[in-house]
C-alpha cells in the first residue's frame, strides 16, 4: 500500500533546516512590513510558532490585521517556500518553553517569564514552493482554505 499524503509533513520537509523565515504582517494603513524571525518549523497540527516582544511592530501589525506570509529560502538546496496564513497572538509558558533558545535571552532579559514575550501561532492558509522541473512556484496541495473575511 502506498503511503497517504500528509499536508504537514510535505511543508515540514520542505522548510526543515531553515533556520529563518521572513515575515510580512500588514500594517494599519495597509503598507507591508517584513522581518526575520528564527523558524521553528511546523508543529504536528500544522502550525507554525515564533516568538517575538509584544511591543513590536510585527506584533502591533498583527493586532490590526492577522493575515501573515511567510517565506522560507535555502539556495543551497533550491528549496524557496511561501505560506500565508492568519496569526494569533498567544501568551502560552509551556510552548515558550518548548521553542526557547537560549540565544533568545539577548532579547528578554526575563527570558522566559518575561513580561514582552508572546508568541505568534500562525495558522496555515496557503503553502507553494518553487518546483524546479515546472520553473514555477507551485500550491502545496491540502493548505487551500478559503480566506476569511
């Protein structure tokens, strides 16, 4: 029998070993804003986690606005991943824990019972990575949710 195919999976692979994403949030008066972030990749249920201090512009962006992409870029290995999606801000001490890396504490100085860190759960709309043989990027079947409104 042949193996079933798995959304998560596929998108874990392709962005694994990368170590940063860039991220675009919108800001309120509708101009767009990119920045690094250390990726985590993808958790079992198909979301994807940063850590960023609440008084950022990323975070304030995301407080008017929640639609997010991401892109993922090795040239390396020719691996080129967008993924848009919708953010929700979390204040979670147990998954900090989990994603906390102790290069983090040059940014909070509390680490993690520092009161500036929160947590970006990005939830996965679209995913399309770039097929070499088509010369295209391409969708990642099973991530085409329609937009919400």
């Amino acid at each position: 029998m042949g193996q079933t195919y798995n959304p998560v999976a596929k998108l874990d692979e392709l962005i694994s070993g990368i170590e940063l994403a860039m991220l675009t949030t919108i800001r309120p008066d509708g101009s767009l804003h990119s920045c690094p972030m250390a990726a985590h990749g993808v958790d079992p249920t198909g979301l994807l986690w940063f850590i960023s201090g609440s008084s950022t512009e990323k975070v304030e962006a995301a407080r008017s606005n929640p639609r997010v992409n991401l892109s993922f870029a090795d040239h390396t290995t020719q691996r080129y991943v967008s993924v848009s999606g919708f953010c929700e801000l979390v204040r979670d001490h147990v998954k900090a824990k989990e994603l906390w890396n102790p290069s983090y504490a040059s940014w909070f100085r509390g680490k993690l019972d520092d009161p500036d860190l929160i947590l970006l759960k990005i939830a996965v709309q679209q995913a399309e990575f770039w097929d070499a043989s088509a010369g295209c990027m391409v969708d990642l079947p099973g991530f085409n949710k329609p937009v919400i409104q």
